[in-house]
C-alpha cells in the first residue's frame, strides 16, 4: 500500500512541475508492464505501478 502513495506523490510531482514548466502531463496505469519491467531492466521485486507521460500542450492557454 505504501507503493501505491509514493506513485500517487511522484506522479503529483511530475504534474505540478509540468504545469509549471508550461507542458503537459497525463498520469496512467494503464501500459504494457511486462514489456516496460524489461526495457527498464527492473528487478523480479520491482513492478511499474504508474507511468505519466510528458508533452508540449497542443493548445495556448489565454
């Protein structure tokens, strides 16, 4: 369960950094984690919980 906080406060982090770097940010738990696990090289205790892809924003805020 402490897991899951701690992806829940990077993945806050992440967004409000973005926000305020002017990019956009979409937290998701949805993704291949098999696949990511094996690109990321990560240990047989390591599991991905959450991903947040980074962006520009498509559209200018006035």
């Amino acid at each position: 369960m402490w897991a899951a906080e701690d992806a829940g406060i990077v993945s806050q982090n992440i967004a409000l950094f973005c926000a305020a770097a002017g990019l956009a940010a979409r937290p998701r738990a949805s993704m291949d984690a098999p696949r990511l696990k094996e690109a990321l090289k990560l240990s047989a205790t390591q599991h991905p919980m959450l991903n947040c892809p980074v962006s520009y924003q498509s559209h200018q805020r006035k």
